[in-house]
C-alpha cells in the first residue's frame, strides 16, 4: 500500500523548508481491524454494522471496517465479540528484517510514547520469507528502541504485563502492518471474573452462544451447570447492556495522538446511562459443585444487578420441570470431569433430563469435545461450529417439545 504525505514546514539550517509528514493509515481513511474467530465472523459483523460500522470487508480471521472517531470509540467499547480491535498505522513491502526495520522506523513513536514509557509487541508472520513470529516482534522492538536512542540517548522498556502501549504487528505474503491495539489487550477479559473453576468458558464464546440463541429477554433463561458463570455473566451484560469493557481501565486508542477524551467521555457515558434493570428470575443458573455456585456468585456481584440472579446448588437431574424457558449450557467434560467419570452416562442423563424436565423449551448446549454430542439421546435441530477460545467446539440446538 502506497502511503501518502503531507506536507509540513519546518525550521532547519537558518531557513524554513518542506517536510514530509507521514499520514496513518487510520487518519487517512477512518479504517480499522477487528480480530474475530472464523466461527462467529457473520455476528460480528452483524454486530459492527449496528454499532454503527461503515463498509465492513471480512476477512481472513477479521472484518475490516469503517468508522468516524465517536464510533470507532464504541465499538471498541461494546463489542462483545471481537478478540482485539488494531488500529492500523503504515503497511509496506517486507521481504526480510532489513525492510521490516526501516518499515517500523518510518512510524513517528514519539506521538505515541516516551523513553520512559513501556511498549509491547504481539506479533503473527504466514507465507512470508520472514517467518518467525517472534523475530519479527523482535525486529520492531529494535527499531523502536532505536529511533529513541538516536534522538534521546534513551529507549524505552518492554513490558509484556502491563505496557503503556501495546503494538501489533502482522506480516502476511512479504507485506508487513503495523498497528496500535486500541483496547491494549484481549478484549475477551472483562475484568468481571474474580473467581474461576477448571477450564472456565471464554468471556466471547459465552457471548456469541447468547448471540446465536436469540436470546432477547422474552422467556426466563437457565444454565443448569454454570460453572464459574461465564454464560450467565454475559447473558445479564447482553440483557442489561452492560458495555464488555466497562471494567476496563486503559484503552489504547488513548495513545493515538489524536485522541479525542470529550468524544471518548460522551460515548462512555452515554452507553453507561443506557445499562438497565435486570428483573429478578430473568437469569438463574445451578451447578452440582459448590466450589462453582460461590465463584458465580462472587463473579455476579462485581457486575451491574449480578444480585437479581438467583444460583442454586444442585444437580442438573434433580431439578423442577422447567417450562417455556431458553436453556444454555456448557456441560463439563475432560479435564473437568475427571477420567473416573462415565461421560456417556453422564450425557445420557442431560439428554433426559432436557426431553423429560424442559418441555417447551429450546435448549443450546455447547460441547467443547463434539464427541460427545452422539451420547445425546434427542435430535438436534442443528449444529455449528463454534472454534474460538482454543476450542474446536460446537453448539447444538434441541427444541423440546
């Protein structure tokens, strides 16, 4: 991509002369990445669009799209789906360290941080000459800490635990970008979760299972082994409109020079004042561990009317018949059952207990392992892949008559 300048004046050598001041690629045409998983690619963009997202091209593993400053800062905000969101300063040609280097030194790094600031760099390399991940993000740390030394006799730290700014850096085909992490980190962790059970679900594969239900707050919803209460969080954030990131402190779109913070406080209060009351009995949950109901307690209680949903210590196959009611589950399996257990007992019981306990429900069960979906003993309505969170998963719909 061919990068345009402007021009600007500067004072040098007793006379005022021309020089060329390099323009984003975000400034020039208001565009932005979202990092998404593959199988929820058609409800982020779904979701973009409506936060007000222009001219959206998915992508491999992303959506590119459009969005004006207050809109990029909500969406970044809201979105629930999304695993980062970068904002993309210079692309070029990148056959080997050299052109990376110089690449990363043409980015004027003192708008964005000071010698004494720290920085981080996650980095991804495919089908390219350069192609360890690691030694590219190295190779860009170089010319950042560089381009310091050489104007201040100083670099910056790295600091991989909490950076004042977080860089990305993508080389794909020999053709390398460079970015800004706008929410400075995953955007999967909320910031909600204080206590966790084994193999705890994934804040965004929780959020798209609830995407993909439907669930709108028409009939009461259940999750009959919560776990830590990832499904039952999400659900109440989606409900009440809790924006995803509401817990979180720093973004970095803060860092851009740019940055707009009456833009941002006005798209931070008004999706704030938009959160509303959750009505007692809307969401409940259970689970047979007590080690599980108190981290989903402990985990509702940090967030907005966490207290009007009611956790209940008990097993699945001991439960009143539920009726008219949207099941969502995510039932333990491996690590988290343990070998001793029967799985396929295990599973003939939830099927069961759906079939006999949840007439006129619909039910959304999502398999970490889809081996076990045969030990099911109902129909599915249907099935789809749900690969995200390091998880080659799948949920499945039951309608129960």
């Amino acid at each position: 991509m061919n990068i345009p300048k402007k021009a600007i004046l500067q004072k040098g050598q007793g006379r005022t002369r021309k020089l060329a001041k390099l323009e984003y690629i975000y400034e020039r045409e208001s565009r932005y990445f979202a990092q998404v998983a593959e199988s929820v690619k058609d409800l982020a963009l779904k979701e973009i669009r409506d936060l007000g997202g222009k001219n959206t091209q998915p992508v491999f593993r992303g959506i590119w799209f459009e969005a004006d400053q207050s809109t990029f800062y909500k969406i970044v905000y809201l979105s629930r789906l999304a695993s980062r969101m970068l904002v993309p300063l210079v692309e070029f040609q990148c056959k080997d360290k050299d052109a990376l280097y110089k690449g990363a030194r043409t980015i004027r790094w003192e708008e964005f941080l000071t010698p004494q600031k720290t920085f981080s760099i996650a980095s991804n390399v495919s089908e390219s000459q350069i192609n360890h991940s690691n030694f590219a993000g190295l190779r860009v740390k170089d010319a950042i800490a560089d381009y310091f030394r050489d104007r201040t006799n100083h670099r910056p730290s790295v600091n991989t635990e909490s950076p004042w700014i977080m860089i990305n850096v993508h080389i794909h085909k020999d053709r390398a970008a460079i970015s800004i992490d706008a929410g400075s980190g995953p955007l999967h962790k909320r910031g909600y979760r204080e206590a966790r059970v084994s193999a705890p679900m994934q804040e965004t594969v929780a959020a798209a299972i609830i995407a993909l239900s439907g669930w709108n707050g028409e009939e009461p919803l259940l999750d009959p082994m919560c776990g830590s209460g990832t499904l039952l969080c999400e659900a109440l954030m989606h409900y009440s409109r809790i924006p995803a990131q509401i817990f979180r402190e720093q973004f970095g779109f803060e860092r851009l020079p740019d940055f707009n913070v009456r833009e941002w406080e006005a798209v931070k209060a008004a999706a704030d004042k938009a959160i509303r009351p959750l009505p007692r009995g809307l969401i409940r949950g259970s689970d047979i561990s007590d080690l599980a109901v108190e981290a989903t307690r402990t985990n509702l209680m940090g967030l907005h009317y966490g207290a009007q949903i009611d956790v209940e210590l008990a097993d699945f196959r001991q439960l009143n018949r539920v009726e008219n009611a949207l099941i969502v589950t995510n039932p333990p399996y491996g690590i988290r059952m343990g070998k001793d257990q029967n799985m396929k007992l295990f599973y003939n019981d939830l099927g069961q207990f759906l079939k006999e306990q949840c007439k006129s429900c619909t039910a959304y069960v999502y398999f970490g392992d889809p081996g076990f979906i045969k030990h099911v003993p109902l129909a599915p309505s249907w099935k789809k892949n749900l690969e995200i969170g390091g998880l080659d998963g799948k949920i499945v719909k039951y309608q129960l008559y």
